[in-house]
C-alpha cells in the first residue's frame, strides 16, 4: 500500500484567548493521497488555514501528528523543516479578495500543492 502524501491523525489546535481556550482544530483525521486535487472549504473561522498551516509545517498541532510523503513532521529538525516547506506550496485567499456574494460563495477557498 503506498503512502500517503499527507496524512493528518487526531490533529488538535487550542489557542489561548485570554484564559479561554478556543479550539481551531478538533481531531482532524485527513489523508491525501498522491494525485488528488484537495480543496477545503468552511467559513471564517472554522479552521481551514489553521489546518493548512500544520500541513505546510508552519505551525505546531497541540496535539496529534502531520506526515508528509510517511514522514512525521514533528521529528524534523529546523533546516529539515525549511527543506520540506521548498516542497510545498499552500495558496490562501484572503476574506478582502472577494466582494458580496461571491465572496459568500467562495467561503475563502485555501489550496494545498505538494510537488
């Protein structure tokens, strides 16, 4: 069985807001396998770049795991992350690129490339 190019395992985010812990992510389980095309879709708020940036290895997860291509993400050093992030590209849309209803439509789209 071949590996997946990314996979995510119970991916938790919990930022501190004041005392108040809010919850980005709540156990993400997510695998992409190799030729898919993955766009994630959700509302302001909901989580999307918080996952894409886990992903792009830009930020760590609370809790769980990131692998990229089998590799967990966590194990890598800082120049072994600088390594892995040449290999991905993350696209974001911010919420002022659209206007009125297509903006609602669009629900700021985010794109994950892996080369």
């Amino acid at each position: 069985m071949a590996t997946s190019v990314v996979e995510t395992i119970n991916l938790r985010k919990t930022y501190m807001l004041g005392k108040v812990p809010v919850d980005a992510l709540r156990g993400v389980d997510l695998k992409v396998e190799k030729g898919d095309f993955l766009a994630i879709l959700g509302p302001s708020g909901s989580g999307k770049s918080t996952l894409l940036n886990m992903i792009g290895a830009l930020d760590k997860p609370t809790e769980g795991k990131v692998f990229i291509d089998g590799v967990d993400v966590s194990t890598l050093n800082d120049n072994e992350l600088a390594d892995l992030r040449l290999e991905i590209g993350l696209y974001s849309n911010s919420s002022t690129s659209f206007h009125g209803s297509l903006r609602e439509e669009m629900l700021n789209w985010q794109w994950l490339y892996l080369a």
